[in-house]
C-alpha cells in the first residue's frame, strides 16, 4: 500500500460519498424534509453529540450498545455520537419546546454513527430523515404518522410501498402474566421471532395456544385480524388488538391501494415501543425502506409509567435504502463558460437548471475545454451551444 492508499483508507463501514451521489443523497432528504413541514412538522436540528446520560435514556437505551462513547475534554463528562435522532427530538420537546400546546410535531434530517453495521446495512455512519408526533394518544396520530411516512415516499417515486404492523405490548403483556426465568422469557421470546411453532407449544404454558394463534395471525391485514379478532385475551393485549383494527381500518380508508399486513408477534427492532409499531418496505428491495411506531418520549428511563413522559409516535426513513430504488437522476445540463463572458446573462439559466462551469484562464479551444470539464454545452455568442460532434 502506497503513503497515499494509506492516508485514503476509512474505517469499516464508513466511506466518503461523492459526486454525483452526494447531491443525490441530499436531494432526497430535502424533498423529504419539506414534504414532512407541509404537514405541521417543523424542523430541528440537535447536535451530533450529547451527554451520554441524556443520549441514552428513555428510547436512546435501545441503542446504547450501538452508540460510540468519548470524553468531553471541556466538562470531563462522557459522551455519546448519536446512534438514531428519535431520542434527540423527543428531549427536545420535552424541554426546549416544553411550554409548547400539545401535540407538537417535529421532523429532521441528520447523520447517526454505529458502532457497527448489519448484515442488511453494513454502513456505520448513514443518513437519517423523519418525523415525531408527541404528546398525543389516540390512534389518530398513529394513523397520521404512517400515512405521512407512505405518502412522502410515494411523492419522491418510491414504488411498491406496503406496511407491516406489530404490536409488541401484546406479546409482553401475555409473557409478563406468566412464571418464567430470566432465561426462560428470553428463549421463548427468541422461538416467537423465528415463528417456532413447536418450541412455543412447548414452553408457552397456558398461552401456548394463544401464542400459536398470534403467530397465524401474521399475513395480509384481513386475514390476519379475522384471524386474531376470535382470541381471548387478557384487558390490555385485547386493547391492543382492538387499537391495531382501528389503525388498520383508518389507514386503509386514507391510503386505500396501500398493502397492509400484521405481524403480531414480532419484537426485534422494536424493543422500545409501547403501541403499534410498523416497517415500510419496498417491493424487491432486500431492507427496510423506514420502520417507527409508537413510545413513551421521556428523559427517565423510558417506562410508561414515568412522570416525565409523553405519549408520542414518529418514524425514521432510511436515505441510503432509498436511493438504491430510486432510479438514478438526469444530470442537469453542464454549460462552460469561457473566461470574460458577462455573468449577469448567465442568471436566468442557472434559475432554469442549468450548471454553468466559468472558465479561469483564456484557453485556445473553448470545446475543447467543455469537453475535459464534462460540459455537454459551451457559451457562445450570449448563448448555449451544444459540443461540436468527434
């Protein structure tokens, strides 16, 4: 490896990103950014670090093993690089705009650092957007932060949407009524994310069947409440399906083409969440295309019994999942413009979309130049001329 190889190497999982991608990556969380304050959710932007205390309660600690940790030189306290921006903005509400009328409805966009990738998205540093509605309750606002989240995909022209719903309150809260070990809740937890029907039999006890129905729950949405609408469950699971209904019903009726299906028993990625939880994929692509759902927004420990906290839901939108389905876009028409040219005349087509590339130095052949330089036009006479062909 050459002195220059070495200086150019990255970390694992971190890259630079360049043209055009770059513009492109910033296009689309722009046009997101803005579709998100078109309905109410007024932008902010928290820093990429913060006290380690602050970044990791509540909903932060689901993602403390994955949050990189230093030492601040100036307060000598540690610190945390943000892993996800959702516990950000929920501190955000919670204190900046405290005295703000409820629900306040907030959105960013922003880079998060892991201290390791996936199998699905081995990158470490990535680019979020999305968007928080906190403080309100109702399933209203579930309803609302989902079809947000399609809607403003579908307006960048990413195909094929469907949602996967899951609630996973309803699950803890069968698991929680039984006497198991520490070790024991984690495997059967474990059988029910791999759909292990036998192993569940096994170890479920007296919720072995219900278990077993909540699993053939998973599918299309109709089916899947037809399914689970017969199950006896205890006050608070059977809350929850009743809520999971009305999401549906009411999404439904919003997005009527959107593909809806339910996955009653599904927890990983979702270890914080209090209420409907759900996934945005796209058709064909391997990952998530965004996932949210709902939780406490607290700066305490995140139980839902805390003082300090809020109802809220939001979501998060995967940039770089995104641009892998999008096709890539038509670059703008690069115009050279010798050197000497009258800029002024050159305004109105920068307004129009083109790129003007200003020449520096008197060159022999100006076609020439807009050749080396990518142009596909030069400035000829006060006007764009296209390359000469050869």
């Amino acid at each position: 490896m050459t002195e220059l190889e070495r200086k150019a190497l990255l970390p694992a999982g971190l890259r630079d990103i360049l043209p055009p991608e770059a513009s492109f990556e910033a296009d689309i969380c722009e046009t997101l950014a803005a579709s998100f304050v078109s309905h109410g959710y007024d932008r902010v932007k928290p820093p990429l670090v913060e006290f380690e205390d602050g970044l990791m309660s509540g909903a932060g600690a689901a993602v403390s093993g994955d949050t990189f940790r230093l030492m601040d030189p100036v307060s000598q306290r540690m610190m945390g690089v943000r892993a996800d921006m959702t516990t950000q903005v929920a501190r955000i509400a919670l204190t900046r705009l405290s005295d703000v009328p409820r629900p306040v409805r907030l959105s960013y966009t922003g880079e998060v650092l892991r201290v390791r990738g996936t199998q699905l998205r081995p990158e470490r540093q990535f680019a979020q957007v999305g968007a928080e509605l906190i403080g309100a309750a109702g399933a209203e606002a579930d309803v609302e932060i989902i079809a947000i989240a399609v809607e403003s995909l579908r307006g960048i022209g990413v195909p094929g949407l469907s949602v996967d719903l899951t609630i996973p309150p309803l699950v803890s809260a069968l698991l929680g009524g039984m006497e198991l070990s520490e070790d024991e809740h984690a495997a059967l937890r474990d059988a029910l994310d791999r759909k292990d029907v036998g192993e569940v039999r096994e170890s479920g006890g007296e919720h072995a069947e219900t278990l077993c129905s909540l699993m053939a729950g998973t599918g299309p949405a109709a089916a899947a409440l037809e399914t689970l609408t017969g199950l006896a469950l205890p006050a608070i699971p059977a809350n929850e399906l009743v809520r999971l209904k009305t999401v549906i019903d009411d999404l439904g009726r919003r997005i009527p083409d959107l593909d809806i299906t339910v996955d009653p028993v599904e927890n990983r990625g979702f270890e914080y969440h209090t209420g409907v939880g759900f996934t945005i994929f796209a058709r064909g692509e391997r990952g998530e295309v965004g996932a949210g759902g709902r939780y406490i927004a607290t700066l305490g420990s995140g139980d839902a019994g805390n003082d300090n906290g809020e109802p809220a839901t939001g979501f998060t939108l995967y940039v770089d999942t995104i641009m892998r389905i999008l096709p890539d876009p038509v670059a703008a028409p690069r115009l050279f413009v010798p050197a000497g040219s009258d800029p002024t005349a050159l305004e109105t087509l920068r307004r129009d979309g083109w790129v003007t590339i200003a020449g520096l130095d008197e060159v022999a052949d100006a076609q020439l130049e807009a050749r080396r330089q990518g142009c596909s036009h030069v400035w000829v006479s006060g006007r764009p001329q296209p390359l000469e062909q050869g």
